[in-house]
C-alpha cells in the first residue's frame, strides 16, 4: 500500500515532469479543507483565507520545483499559506479581533452595560499592545491556537510565544488597574 506521503511525490512529480493539472487538483482538493480552516483561525473571517488559500496554492504550483521532498507538502503548503495570512494581517495593521464570548450575557441592563464598557476597554487596551503580543493574544484566546500551534505559524520557537503571552497579559493587567 502506498502512503500518503508516497502519493503526494507521485502527484508533485506529474506535475513537474508532465505539468500534469489533474494531478495537482488532487493536491488542492486533499488540502483545501484544511488550510482554509488554518488561515481562518489566523486571519478571522473565512473570505479572506479562502483567497489566501487560493494564493498559497497558486504560489506552491509555480514553486513546486523548489518543494524540498524531505518533509511533507501540506508542511510546505501551510507555510506559504500562514506566511501570507500574516503578511495580510501586517497590510491591514490590526489583528482581526471578533467579539470573544468570554463575557456573558446578564438580565441586568446595568449588568450589560458594565459588561459592554468592560469588554470596549479590554479591546481599547489590548489594540495598544505591540504587534506581537496583540497578535499572539488574538491566536490564542480568539482563535483558540495552542502555544504550539502559534509557535509553528508564526516561525518563532514556542519559548517566545510564551514570552510573548506572558509580557502581554503583564501590561494588559498593568493597563486594566486604571
């Protein structure tokens, strides 16, 4: 039986040898899925990692002859693909923030305007974090990204991301005593 691994060199081999577009769709059609899920987590709004997806998989076929086959292709893939969710998100200079959930909903009007001036301050504070600290709060609390996870997207080593979260919830706590 042959792996999936072992399918992919056949598919990317078509392609480079014979430019073989069937081949290449079955490329797109066994990642598609996944990457559009992982560049919404990092981008926030599913349109915009489905064009991002549609440029990683444009970008990869005319790199395919630089796709070293020493590690996976989805590995490679995901790479163009977060490299340019993150270019995207450097281009509109704020991190995607959705309303978070953390806040719930009270019968006490009170109650909910305390909450909405809460949650508009919250958001006022964490808008004036660097750029990598509000980006690995949004990663992680937003789209719920492991430590991990953020490490592998971003390029950066997981003690930096930890950093990174800890100098972070710091200064948030530090700027919410006002």
């Amino acid at each position: 039986m042959i792996t999936k691994k072992e399918q992919e060199l056949v598919y990317i081999k078509a392609v480079l040898d014979h430019d073989d577009q069937e081949a290449f769709q079955m490329l797109v059609e066994r990642y598609q899925v996944g990457l559009i899920g992982h560049l919404t987590r990092i981008v926030g709004d599913q349109e915009t990692a489905e064009d991002l997806a549609q440029e990683a998989f444009i970008r990869s076929y005319r790199k395919l002859h630089k796709y070293n086959p020493q590690y996976a292709y989805s590995t490679w893939l995901y790479r163009i693909g977060t490299n340019l969710a993150f270019s995207h998100l450097r281009k509109k200079s704020t991190v995607p923030l959705e309303e978070p959930e953390m806040f719930a909903s009270d019968q006490n009007v009170h109650a909910e305007a305390e909450t909405s001036e809460l949650r508009a301050n919250v958001r006022s504070k964490i808008d004036k974090l660097p750029a990598n600290y509000k980006r690995v709060v949004a990663m992680h609390y937003w789209h719920g990204m492991s430590y991990e996870e953020m490490a592998s997207a971003t390029n950066v080593p997981v003690g930096t991301i930890k950093t990174w979260m800890f100098r972070a919830k710091a200064k948030l706590k530090e700027d919410l005593k006002d």
